[in-house]
C-alpha cells in the first residue's frame, strides 16, 4: 500500500499593493520558519495566485482586479485627500492607512463574494490546485494528503473549496462552493479525488481570517445560525483521526488584527477539530493583519500543532 504523502498547498489573501508581484517570497518565509522548529514539516509546498495579473497575455476577469482597483483609486482616494476637515484627531494618522488598505483590499472580497467573482478566483484556484498536485503525484505514487493554509481572504477561499472538495451528498447543498463551467473540469476531479480518498486533508491553518464576520453568504448558512445550529465540520473534510491528534483547524488570530476572528463558536466542536490560538504578531492595527508571515509566534504555534 502506498505511503499517504504530506504536501502544503497555501492561498493568499487581498492584493492591498498597487504593484502586486508574486506571493511565493511569504510562502517561503513562513514555510522556512516552520521547517526550523520542526523537521517533519514537508519540503514540498506551492501556493495559489489570484486577484492580479501575473504576465498573461489575455487576462481572465479576476486577473484584471488589482488593475481595475488602481484605475479606480487613482480617482477615490484623492477625492477624500481633498476634504477638508481642521478638528484635532491624532486617530486620523491611522484612518487614513486603514482607509487604503479598506479599498484595495475590501473590494477584492466583495468580488470573491458576488456570483461571478467567486466562480472565477475558485476555477483558477482548482487549476492551480491540480497541477501542482499532479506534478507531484508524478514524482511518487499514492494518495496525498494536503495542508491548506490561507491568510485572510485566502482563509475564506480554502474553507469554500474544502466544502466543495469533501462534503459526502452528491450535489452539496449549497452551490455558492462550486465554480461554473469554467475550470468545472478541474473543480470536479478534485472533489472525485477527495471523495475516493486520494486526496485528503491533515490541517487547515488559517491566519488573519475574517470567516466569522463573512459567514453568512448563503440563505442555507443564515438558516442554519438563525436556528441556533452550528456548521459541521465533517462537510470541510474536519474528521478525527487517531494518527493524527491535534486540531484539524488551526486558526492563528491576533486582537490587534481588525480583520481577524476566532472560528471555534462558529462550528460544532465535539471532538475538537478546531482550535483558536491566539498569538501576538504586532502591536500595530495596520500592521497585524500581515505580520503572521514572519511572525516567530505564528511558526511556533503552527509547527507544534502539525
């Protein structure tokens, strides 16, 4: 029988820089840090890029995000530069940082969220997803078993996918975790290889993670939280397994993080597949929501609960 072999897979969060270059340097960052504390944790890793154009000739829609949200910035922000306002407000330092990073970085949510931005960013992650699971698998025969790490947004879009991926009904019933035609092919092989086994989960590690305060984008989850239930996390792929001990769910959050949330109270927790650890990566509001990366906190917390 062949060996279950551990890969990293990591997806990144909003795109705030007006210049967007790729996001392999902070995988590696925090993969080094990692590794140094724990010898175990796979070599191998790779990582999804999304929201920007990474040099395509013929960019898809949600490749063309970061450039429509300079076009449209380079007209915002300057509006608001200009208003005039003399009261004494030392906070006003720190609004005007959060008010760019609120654009550049909220707009790219409120894409992922509508119907045609979310099928779009979720077909190319399935895309990427496969291929570097197939070059992979060409190298060593077997089922793998993937470590997802998402930072902010990207936490969101690996919780999506993992519903997709490892919800056990035939048609899930919710679809707002499914793409459209586009990337369909990709999306689906990808369920049929979690659902068969060949492709497994042994964590999810999210960090900066909004979920809790986006949790309810569909009519099924509104139901289901209005009636006092809880999300199960079974439908994610969130199982026990006695080789395995430790949370499932990792979920590293800071208080100086806006955006960061705890995610235990949102699910069903029985046999504590999710856990909340709270780390101190940066004292500074605009700053925490980035710093995971090369938090030494952040590596410790994850490399003792892999």
């Amino acid at each position: 029988m062949n060996k279950v072999r551990d890969l990293v897979y990591y997806i990144h969060g909003v795109t705030p820089r007006r210049d967007p270059a790729p996001h392999s340097n902070i995988y590696r960052q925090l993969h080094k840090g990692v590794r140094a504390l724990n010898a175990d944790w796979p070599d191998a890793f790779d990582g999804a890029e999304w929201g920007w154009n990474p040099g395509e000739e013929t960019p898809s829609d949600q490749e063309l995000l970061s450039q429509a949200q300079n076009q449209l910035g380079n007209r915002i922000l300057p509006a608001v530069s200009n208003a005039k306002d003399f009261s004494l407000n030392p906070s006003r330092l720190a609004l005007n940082q959060l008010r760019e990073i609120n654009f550049y970085g909220f707009s790219d949510m409120f894409y992922y969220t509508s119907d045609t931005g979310k099928d779009a960013v979720r077909s190319a992650i399935c895309r990427q997803l496969l291929k570097y699971i197939e070059k992979e698998s060409a190298k060593e025969a077997g089922p793998v078993r993937l470590t997802f790490i998402g930072h902010s947004a990207g936490a969101v879009i690996a919780f999506d996918l993992l519903f997709h991926l490892f919800h056990p009904a035939k048609d899930p019933y919710t679809s707002h975790c499914f793409v459209d035609n586009h990337g369909r092919e990709e999306s689906l092989k990808l369920r049929e290889m979690a659902q068969q086994g060949d492709l497994q989960l042994r964590r999810l590690i999210t960090f900066g993670n909004p979920l809790s305060a986006m949790a309810l984008r569909h009519s099924r989850v509104v139901e289901a939280v209005a009636a006092g239930e809880k999300l199960k996390p079974g439908h994610y792929g969130l199982v026990p397994d006695t080789n395995l001990p430790g949370p499932r769910w990792l979920n590293l959050w800071d208080l100086d993080d806006p955006l960061a949330w705890p995610v235990e109270p949102l699910m069903e927790n029985h046999n504590q597949m999710v856990s909340d650890v709270y780390v101190n990566v940066s004292d500074w509001i605009t700053k925490a929501h980035n710093a995971y990366w090369t938090s030494k906190a952040a590596h410790k917390a994850i490399a003792e609960r892999w």
